[in-house]
C-alpha cells in the first residue's frame, strides 16, 4: 500500500504508513518465535484478562501510524486542513490507489 501511495502523482502531501506495536517491533528486529511470543503473552495475560474483563494483549493495542511525508511528523500533530489533504489525497487523481490498487483496498475493508 505504501508504494501505491509513493507512486500517486497529484499535488496532495503524501503519507508514510507504519504500524507500531509489541509484535510489530518483534518482527522488525527479525525475532524468531513471533507465534511463539504472542502465544506466551496471551498465556501470560488470561487471568488478569479474566477479572478485568478485557485483552490486554493483542492487535488492538498496536497503533497504526501516519505521517506527512515531506514534514516527517506525526499527522495527528498536522493542521486539520493537512490532515484531511493528507486522507483524500490517495483520491486526488485518475491513477489514484483506488483505481489501481483495488484488491488492496479490498483487503483493508
């Protein structure tokens, strides 16, 4: 999706996409036993999950980041305006991400 992104040619500020979590880190630093390591946390985390009634460990508490490109900083810290530029720019032409990419656009809904 990130080269679909860099690849739009239209005047809109471009995003940078990541996602930032504890499995997310594990697999950028090339950690063998990821299934392992969430296995062992869900384990580890059940009986405190039980009597709080919520997960405490899991997907849902990774974040999933964007950033203005040509800023390099975080969109929540951008102007509402830069933001919104920032969300329709995939949009912003005929060769957009959604005219070219929509099996990936798929997978996201």
């Amino acid at each position: 999706m990130q080269q679909a992104i860099d690849e739009l040619e239209n005047e809109f500020p471009k995003a940078e996409l990541s996602i930032d979590g504890m499995v997310e880190q594990k697999i950028l630093n090339g950690e063998e036993d990821v299934v392992g390591f969430i296995a062992a946390e869900l384990h580890k985390t059940r009986d405190k999950d039980k009597l709080l009634g919520r997960t405490s460990f899991g997907v849902h508490k990774s974040d999933f980041l964007v950033k203005h490109k040509y800023k390099n900083i975080l969109a929540k810290f951008c102007s509402t305006g830069e933001q919104k530029a920032i969300l329709i720019s995939p949009f912003g032409d005929q060769k957009s991400l959604a005219f070219r990419r929509r099996e990936d656009i798929m997978k996201l809904l």
